[in-house]
C-alpha cells in the first residue's frame, strides 16, 4: 500500500508539472525560512532580556531557556552574545540587497543610492524599539563598538553600486562610498542620542539631498 500511495503521489505530483526539483527547492526554502523564524525568536527574546537585566548580566543559556529552545540551538545561530546584537545592522543588510536587486540597469546613480538608503530606512522605521536598545548597547560594549555599523560589508555593498551605476575608478567609489556610509553613521547616531523616536526616512531623504550634489557628478 505504501509504494502504491508513494507512485500515486509521484505521478500527481509530475501530471501537475511539478519536478522533484522544484521539490527540493521548496523544502530548502522551508528550511530557509524555519532557520530565519528561529533567529528571529532568539533575537526578540535576548532583547527582552537585555532590557531587564542589562546585556552584561544575560547568558547565552539564559536566552536559550527563555525561547524554549537548546543551547546548541543558539549557538548554531550565533557565536557569541555580541552576534546576537550584531543581528540587528547585519538586517539592514539584507534590506540593502533585496532593494539593490529590484533596480534595473538603467537607474541613475542617485535613483540607485536613494532606493537602497530608502529601503534601509524604513526596514529600521519599522523596527525602531529593537534598533534603540542595539544602539544603547553598542554605546558600553567596546567589542561591539569596534564592530561598528560601517563595515566592510557595507563599503563593499556600496562600491559595487557605484561600479554598476556610476562612471568611477575604484578609488574615487571607495572615497565617495566611505563619505556616504560615514554621513549615514553620524545621522544614525544622532538618531540615537535624541532618542531614537523620530523618522529614519525622513531624516534619510534629508541627508539624500545633501549628497545628491557629490552623486550626481559621479553619473
């Protein structure tokens, strides 16, 4: 009875179009998304901690008791308490990538640079309460301080959008891209200080202008 089910299934399975690729596709993609539903949990329960007891008196296995979840489970997740921080800028990322990836090859440079900053700045409008206490954070933590938000993820991400929309030799899109992420930091700590309430798009389409003038000439 099993095989028989197992053939039936097969060929509604194949009468359907559906190959055992497109399958394992979709398996992968569940996975994909159980891996990110689980990080997600073990970041939104390490901050609830960090709130309460301050991050330097949280545990790793503390935060794996409170998600319910194995330590192994955590680890696998993140090294170390400071990734678990580190989660939080390293999204931005990924609004960064998603928004780069929708843009077509005939987008201006400055069209290109306010998508993806835009893209950013909503991800974190929509997630301000986490955003502030990685901020506060950051702020007394040293090893966290050394990471910084304007890595060398983010210099790289940034050169590539001039080298693909702009007309520059990779020194002169390192020193524009070095002045953009250094501007964007100065915004966000500002942000930050002020308590961390008002609008980051808002406050992006400002600085945008501010450097349309430099962007522009490297069309």
């Amino acid at each position: 009875m099993g095989v028989h089910t197992s053939k039936m299934t097969q060929r509604v399975i194949l009468s359907q179009g559906v190959t055992k690729h497109d399958i394992l596709q979709r398996m992968g993609g569940l996975r994909e998304r159980r891996h990110r539903e689980t990080k997600n949990q073990l970041v939104d329960v390490a901050f609830e901690l960090f709130v309460k007891r301050g991050y330097n008196e949280v545990t790793m296995e503390q935060v794996a008791r409170a998600a319910g979840v194995s330590r192994s489970t955590v680890y696998r997740r993140f090294p170390t308490k400071d990734d678990v921080v580190l989660e939080v800028p390293r999204r931005w990322l990924g609004a960064f990538d998603d928004a780069a990836a929708d843009l077509s090859d005939g987008t201006s440079l400055v069209e290109a640079v306010s998508a993806v900053t835009l893209a950013v700045s909503r991800h974190i409008d929509a997630n301000q309460s986490t955003v502030r206490i990685a901020y506060a954070i950051l702020e007394t933590v040293p090893s966290l301080q050394q990471s910084g938000v304007a890595t060398a993820a983010w210099l790289k991400r940034f050169v590539r959008l001039l080298d693909r929309f702009g007309e520059v030799d990779v020194e002169t899109a390192r020193t524009v891209a070095g002045a953009y992420l250094g501007a964007i930091d100065a915004m966000m700590q500002h942000w930050a200080i002020s308590g961390g309430t008002s609008s980051v798009e808002a406050s992006s389409r400002r600085l945008l202008q501010r450097l349309e003038p430099i962007l522009s000439t490297q069309d």
